[in-house]
C-alpha cells in the first residue's frame, strides 16, 4: 500500500515540527512541509514507488581559507539549507537520478570509467563516489532518487559537494548499513570532485557537509584528519553570506595556482605540501626561495601559515564565546586573503566585487567581521552581523547585489543523513 505524505498531516505532526527545527531553525515547518509533501509526490509519480528522505547540508567556511589543499587547518560549518532527496532501491545496477533544474541521470554502477566530456556534469559526481565505494570494500547497488536544492548555486555554500555527499550517504544507508563514517564519506565526494568532475578542491566542503555542526579539522594527515566538534553559541550575530556577482568559468586555473604555488615553495625543502615545512624554515630560506619564485608565491605561502594559527585562536574564540577575539580573527583573515592569498580578483578584473562587498560590508554599523567566503576570484563573501542590525545590512547589500543574492545563515547540527520524519 502506498505511503501518503500529506503536507496537513506533516503540519500536525510534532516529531516534523521537532526534525525540521533541528534540520533548518525556526519558522520553517510550514515552508518546509509543503516542500517535503511535493517531493515526495513527485516520487511516486516518477517512480510510482515509496521512498526515504535524505538530506544533504551546504557549508559555510569559518576560517582557513586555501589551507585544506596543503593539509592545513580550518572551521567549517554545516548550514540550514540543503539538498533533500526521496529516494528507493530498485534492485538494479542502475542509479536513475531525478534533481529540480537538471537533466535526469542515469548511471549504471558497473561502468564508471572517468570520461573528459563529463567532466563538471552532475553524472561525474555519482560516477565517482560509486567508484570510490568499489574500489574500497563497500558495497553499492542501484537506486530511484528526486531531489530538490536551496543550496544555490554559486553562492559559495558548496551546492557541488553538497549533492556528492548526499549520494554518499544514500549509498552508506542502503547498502552498507549505515555505518561508513562520516570521514569515509567525505573523502569519497573529494575524489569524486577530484578525478570526476576535474576539480582540484580540498577536503574542507565535503568534511563540513558529512560531519554537520561546527568543526575543526586538521587535515595533517589527509587519511585520518583531526576533527573536533564544538557548540555554536554567538546568539548575539547572525551569518549572512552575499553572493557578489562576478562570473565563475574559467577560474580553474586560478583556483590551482594558489595550490600549486604553495606546493611549489614546499618543493624547494623536498616536500609535497606546506604543513610538511615549518614557518621557521621557509623564514630561514626566504632569500633563497626569493631567487627561484615569484613573490605572489612567498606571499600566498606567508598566508598558509599564518591562517593556521588564526584557526587555533577562531578556535579558543568558539570555546570561549569570545566574540571579540573570533571576529578579530575573521578580519585578518580577510585582509590576508586580500593582500597575501591573493583570491579577491582575478588579473584584469576592474569589477572587484568581492573587495567591493567587503569594504563597503564594513562601513555598515553592526557588521563585526566580513572577508571573502570560499574559494574567491569570483563570488561570495561572509559577514557576521550583530542581531539587530541584520536587515538594515541585508537591505543595503540587497541594492547593491540583488535581491536574490543575500542569504541569513544558521548552523546546522546534523550533516548529510536520512532523516526520519
């Protein structure tokens, strides 16, 4: 007999009332009951088939900013938006995936070769996880699923990683019982990202997304990274993040310069990545290091680790609620990312719409910190906003960005996960 998911009957239902305030905040169980119910509906017109929901968080960095890549430190977060799926098994070794806005995919499991005209396609990102699980031990099979985002697109909140790491929980929940860990699964949407898609990110999105909540991670060992969880407890700010503008294609290049060129200067001490070279010795060889590199490649390695020590002082700020501090650390971070990192423009950009956003974020009463948010180049910055003073900034930045382009954040507890209604 077909399960009926009604949006009155999830609306009377106190444990949805309870998932959807854990999953997304407050005074979102109407909005988000009808979201559900019409997901659900288009399941089983689709499919003609009950199903299960699963979602999956986007992420906002908090601090590290270009470190992940070179096994450094960060804070990520997990936040109340997401991709939210229904999906079923089908018995089959075929994945046939339905998303709002895209072409419907079909994926057979047992063909996942790496091929160059998927690269940056959706098709890519499932290849890759299923490959990753094979190649591993763990188990995969084939699924029906339909999806639905409000992880936007291109608003620097991981929408790519935050669709790989659904298929990975999806994946873990129908095939392996639930009991992949959450590193596991991560580390399977980056290689996806990786080889697949033909991007060459860091582990930070999908580490955000898999462990949910506010996280440290230490990625000095990229196989085993230190995690540690903590509360967020400034209720007296809010996160909004702003989608700048700025045209993202062909940023791939500068994307992996920064991680080349710190992997560069790592090379000069016959190392792989920066964490294996101490600030002392680079200091030590600087002049040396002058001779052979550029200075944008001093600088941005100058960035790496000074922003590893303010992620261990964002840190003690979170454990402390030391608002002061924690802000302090955002704005250096920010001016660093700027002046050293060198992720605000690309050459030739006269729009500098990230610098645009940020400085003029700054002249705003009530922001307490703001800086670039993500990758840079093109896109997004974050701001921290005392409470009372979150719709005048929302406003002012909605006339200079657009309407659509401002997003209030809350962290969420949960990362990527079925979700029991």
């Amino acid at each position: 007999m077909a399960i009926q998911i009604k949006e009155s009957d999830l609306l009377s239902s106190a444990n949805f009332a309870e998932t959807i305030k854990s999953l997304y905040g407050d005074s979102q169980t109407a909005t988000q009951a009808k979201r559900f119910a019409e997901l659900y509906q288009n399941h089983r017109e689709n499919f003609g088939e009950d199903g299960v929901f699963f979602s999956s968080p986007g992420r906002i960095e908090i601090i590290g900013n270009h470190t992940d890549h070179n096994n450094g430190k960060v804070v990520a977060g997990a936040i109340s938006v997401d991709t939210l799926a229904v999906a079923s098994k089908n018995n089959s070794d075929y994945i046939s995936f339905i998303s709002e806005g895209y072409p419907a995919m079909l994926v057979n499991i047992n063909d996942t070769k790496v091929k160059a005209d998927e690269y940056g396609k959706s098709i890519a990102l499932v290849k890759g996880v299923v490959n990753y699980y094979i190649n591993n031990g763990y188990k995969v099979g084939g699924f029906n699923a339909n999806a639905i985002s409000d992880v936007a697109k291109g608003a620097g909140v991981s929408s790519s990683s935050s669709f790989e790491v659904l298929i990975a929980e999806i994946l873990n929940v129908f095939f392996n019982d639930g009991k992949i860990d959450e590193v596991v699964k991560a580390q399977a949407s980056q290689y996806a990202e990786n080889v697949y898609f033909n991007k060459p990110c860091g582990l930070l999105d999908q580490s955000a997304i898999s462990l949910g909540g506010v996280s440290y991670i230490d990625f000095k060992d990229t196989q085993k990274p230190e995690i540690k969880h903590y509360h967020w407890n400034f209720d007296d700010m809010k996160i909004v993040v702003v989608n700048t503008g700025g045209n993202h294609s062909n940023l791939t290049d500068a994307y992996a310069s920064i991680r080349s060129e710190m992997e560069d200067i790592a090379s000069f001490f016959d190392k792989k990545v920066l964490r294996e070279v101490s600030k002392e010795e680079f200091y030590q060889n600087i002049v040396k290091l002058k001779q052979q590199f550029n200075g944008r490649a001093l600088l941005r390695a100058i960035h790496y680790f000074e922003e590893n020590e303010r992620v261990e002082k964002a840190v003690e700020a979170i454990k402390n609620v030391d608002s002061n501090l924690f802000c302090k650390m955002i704005q250096e971070s920010g001016l660093s990312s700027e002046t050293k990192l060198q992720n605000y423009r690309v050459d030739g950009d006269i729009d500098e719409l990230i610098s645009l956003g940020v400085n003029y974020s700054k002249t705003i009463e009530g922001v307490r910190a703001s800086r670039v948010h993500g990758g840079g180049f093109a896109g997004t910055i974050i701001s921290y906003v005392e409470n009372d003073a979150v719709e005048n900034y929302c406003n002012k930045m909605k006339e200079l960005f657009g309407e659509k382009n401002i997003f209030v954040m809350s962290i969420r507890e949960s990362g990527a996960c079925k979700v029991e209604l």
